[in-house]
C-alpha cells in the first residue's frame, strides 16, 4: 500500500462495509467531502489493492493472517441513552467487526480483527477504552478458527 489510511479513508471503508452499494454522493456528503473528492479517495483505494471486489482488506494482510479478538465490554450504566451512545460510537471504527448487545454478566460482545498483538494493544489503548460508558474490557485473542476448512494444527 503506498500511504497510510487516514480517517477519512477509514471512514469510506466503514461506510462502504455496511454498504457496498452506496453511492458515492452519499458517501461524500455523509464524511463531509465533495462527490469529487470522495470519488477519487475511493478509486484511490481500489487501485492500492484496499478495496477488491468491495472486500474490505487491511494492507496487505490476507483474512488468514488477520488475528481475532473476542473483547467483553461492560458499561456503567444500562440506559437506553448509554447503550446508542456506545453503538454509535462504535459503528466508526472498521477493526470492530461485529457487536453484540448481550444478557448476562456482559453487556456487548465484539470481535475485532487486526494484524497483531501489537495492533490490538493500540486499539485497546486508542479505541476500546475511549468508547463512552465502558467500566471493563476483557480480551480474548482467538488461537484460531476451529470451524474453518483444512486440518487442525497439532
């Protein structure tokens, strides 16, 4: 890849995650960019090899190289206000790949994915624990995906 993502282009790709098929006038009026400008961020991003097919893909680290974390976050309150906040908030950052509002002694699930270790230790640090309301994370990096096709490591 020849330059870094910047905010902006973190932006296009949530946006285009929830929804390939957005235009490119919503997508530029909804980050605050003209169609222009938008539209040429995105071919940008497809020439670079980020967007294949409208597959979203960090740099060039295949899906089988990407490490997944299973991260509890509690809140410290439950309100109705509390939780859109934090689902808000959480719908900006693309390395959060799925989030569940949960019963029990959690209340969301979610699974980041990420390069590394050391990736996920900026996240935590720059991301997680800056969401509003969160009390307590507790991380789990996945080992690997005992569901996924081919033989078991021994």
């Amino acid at each position: 890849m020849a330059h870094k993502l910047d905010r902006i282009d973190q932006e296009i790709l949530r946006l285009l995650r929830l929804n390939g098929r957005r235009s490119n006038a919503e997508i530029a009026e909804e980050i605050g960019l003209s169609p222009s400008a938008c539209h040429r961020r995105i071919r940008q991003l497809e020439d670079e090899g980020v967007i294949r097919g409208y597959t979203i893909v960090t740099g060039d680290i295949d899906e089988a190289q990407m490490v997944s974390v299973v991260v509890q976050v509690t809140l410290d309150r439950q309100t109705e206000e509390y939780l859109a906040r934090f689902e808000q908030a959480v719908r900006k950052h693309p390395e959060i790949k799925e989030c569940f509002l949960m019963t029990g002694q959690v209340d969301y699930w979610l699974r980041v994915e990420t390069e590394s270790a050391a990736s996920y230790e900026r996240i935590h640090g720059e991301v997680l624990s800056r969401l509003p309301g969160v009390t307590r994370i507790n991380s789990s990096i996945a080992m690997r995906n005992a569901l996924r096709r081919g033989k078991a490591r021994r």
